[in-house]
C-alpha cells in the first residue's frame, strides 16, 4: 500500500509527491491549471454537479449516490478512510457561476464526504484548480458550455488515468450524444449545423477517443456512426422529450460484449447464471417471458442443499421494439415489475391455500420475490442514465 496521509496529521499539498508535471490534463485543449493551482481546500467548498451532468448522467430522485458505481465506492471507501494517497492527483475543479464545481474523481468526493459524516476529521482536502482556456483547432467547440467542456474533460480523465473501465464505446457515444443536443439548445443552432460527423469526431478525439482506441477502427468507426444515428433519430416518445441511448440491438449486444458484468444469455460463471432477455410493453410477450424466469429461479433453488445459497440468477433486459421511445421503455420496466409480482404471488397464494384450511394462515411462511437470489436489471436505454438500472426494489 502507498503511503497514506492521514486525515488527522493536517498535511499539506506540498506533502503529496506530484506537481504541475504530473497533470493528466496538461493536454486537454479546453482547459489549463491555473497558476498555483494546486492547493488544499475545504471539502465543503468543493461541489458535485446536483445532476451528475458531467458524466451524461441524471441521478434519480431517490438517493445522491444513485448512479456511482458501488464496487468503486467501497474499493475507495477501505483506501480513503486511511488518508490521502500522496501520488494521487489531486481533485479537480473549475469555478461555475460562483462555484467550485469538481469534473472528475466525483467517487472519491463522495466517499470523503461519507467519511467525513461519519469521522468530522476531513478538514481540507487536495484540489487542482482549472480555468477555460480556447483552442486554435476548437473550431465550434470553443463556444460550448462550461458543463459540456466537464463532460469532456471527465471522459478525458478516465482515459489517460489510472482506470479506464469508464471509457467504453456505449459511454463515448452517450457522452457525445448529451453534449450536442445541449449544445444545439445552448448555441441556438440547427440539427445540420452541430449533429455532423467531422463534430461528433472531434468530440471523440477531445475526449481522448483515438487513444482509448489506437488500433480500433470498427469500435471509433461504431461510436461515430452510433452518435450520429441517435442524433438525427427523430422518433420520440409522445409527451416526452427525453431522447434514447442504446437504441439498436447492437449496441445492446456490443455492452453485453465489452461488460465486465455480464455473459451472454443462458451463460454462467462461478457466480452466476445470466439471463437476457428482449421485452417490449406487450403483456402477452411478458407474460411468456416472466415464466421462464420463474422457471429458472425455482430450479435453481431445488438444485440447492438445506442451509445453502443458490446460484445467483442475474437477468438484463432491453426494449428493442421501443428502444425510441422512453415513455414505452419505462412502462415496459413497470410492466415488468408488476406482472412478475402478479404471477408468481397469485401461483404461490393457490398453492397455499389447501395448506391454510388446516393451519393458522399467519404461521405458515410465504415466500417473497426478494427471497430468490436474483437481480434483475434493464438496460440504460434513456438518456442520462449511465448503466442498468435496478428493477424489483418494491417487491
């Protein structure tokens, strides 16, 4: 383990081992470390964007965490409550509309505010300033919005830092796709003057694109045509204005492919069994899908010896039919949600009740769909959402 800096030793910037020579984003063309930029700063000076915005990522109403990745938040959350890492860059942050607005290393400042609720012992912590600069080959892109350049600057970290398990093909393109639609709003421009390929090239490259993938021309070429077919994609849901990601089968198949996550349908490892499965908001086309489910979960748990755990059944699913439409896409999770509990509640409460003629209906256990070792997720198909979204929390 590297050194640690101690929360309770009231170290100082000069204390970490890194400088200005150090700075990942010394080649980002749209910002520059300000002069003496380096410093220590109040935790609670520092501030998150309120809708994860940096990353393309809206978090829900439910939760501030909502949307991090909790494998990074405890990996850090061991390594942080030790101190500060002296060769760990420091936090970065730009100043937007009077605040002190972080783009990167977003984990770390949760974890540290976690931490700091928990421990009241971390004062300062290490910061790097940033300001706007332009570049002679921005073209239109010098023109962008503050939060647009974070969002570029954010996929430029996670390239040309030390993880670069957020640099995906599906994460370029969701990024590029948040920024130009936003931008159109901002800048007040025409769909054919911004949604252009040499535009959503650009991007790419800004964002460290051709690095992550030197030798790679089907996965640049994939971000490229993606981006601009999502862009100038004109089918939306009635009554919303939310566009959609991942909007081919493709796409699906490609995250299924690239993820450290999942298998391919009817895979399994040592962990797990993996389902995927392809929905639409038809309750016939649900109905059969649910019961293979079922089938699946119950087997498992037969399979199983008295007093131990049955496989993990870990289940995806993605609306091709829809995948244009959110409003169709979340009615279809809802769908989902509700016609699994109708099925398997109303199979288990038939089957019981023989049982209750002869025995006390309140002694007699009834299993609950949160009883299965079972996680079901639908694919991030909606702009701003970052990854698979966690179904079955109210059943």
């Amino acid at each position: 383990m590297a050194k640690k800096l101690g929360w309770n030793t009231n170290f100082e910037i000069d204390d970490l081992v890194i400088d200005w020579e150090d700075d990942i984003y010394k080649s980002f063309p749209f910002l520059k470390l300000e002069e003496n930029g380096l410093t220590m700063k109040k935790l609670d000076e520092l501030t998150a964007p309120s809708d994860n915005s940096v990353r393309g990522l809206v978090k829900s109403k439910h939760h501030k965490l909502d949307g991090l990745s909790r494998e990074k938040m405890s990996g850090l959350l061991g390594s942080l409550t030790h101190g500060w890492d002296r060769t760990s860059w420091p936090i970065p942050f730009i100043k937007v509309n009077g605040e002190k607005q972080i783009f990167d290393r977003r984990h770390t400042y949760y974890v540290l505010q976690e931490l700091n609720n928990d421990c009241k012992n971390i004062s300062q912590v290490p910061s790097a300033e940033y300001i706007r600069v332009k570049s002679e080959l921005g073209g239109i892109i010098n023109r962008f919005s503050d939060i647009s350049i974070l969002m570029m600057a954010s996929m430029w970290g996670n390239v040309y830092g030390p993880n670069v398990d957020d640099t995906k093909f599906y994460q370029f393109k969701a990024v590029i796709t948040k920024i130009l639609r936003q931008e159109k709003e901002f800048l007040g421009l025409k769909k054919d003057k911004i949604f252009t390929k040499d535009i959503i090239r650009d991007l790419f490259k800004y964002m460290g694109g051709e690095d992550r993938y030197p030798d790679n021309n089907a996965t640049v070429t994939r971000v490229i045509n993606g981006s601009y077919a999502d862009l100038n994609d004109d089918k939306k849901s009635e009554g919303t204005d939310e566009p959609c990601i991942m909007s081919n089968i493709e796409a699906f198949n490609g995250y299924i492919e690239q993820s450290d996550e999942w298998l391919p349908n009817n895979k399994e490892d040592e962990n797990a069994i993996y389902r995927n499965y392809v929905i639409s908001n038809n309750a016939y086309h649900m109905t059969d899908i649910i019961r293979k489910l079922t089938l699946t979960i119950c087997k498992e748990e037969l399979k199983v010896k008295p007093g131990k755990d049955s496989k993990l059944t870990k289940v995806i699913l993605y609306n091709e039919k829809q995948s244009n439409q959110s409003d169709e896409i979340r009615k279809s999770r809802k769908s989902f949600e509700k016609e699994f509990a109708k099925l398997f509640y109303t199979i288990r409460d038939s089957v019981l009740l023989p049982v209750e003629n002869y025995l006390n209906k309140d002694v007699i256990p009834r299993k609950k769909l949160s009883d299965f070792n079972l996680e079901v997720y639908a694919m991030h198909q909606i702009e701003g959402e970052e990854e698979p979204i966690k179904l079955l929390g109210e059943y």
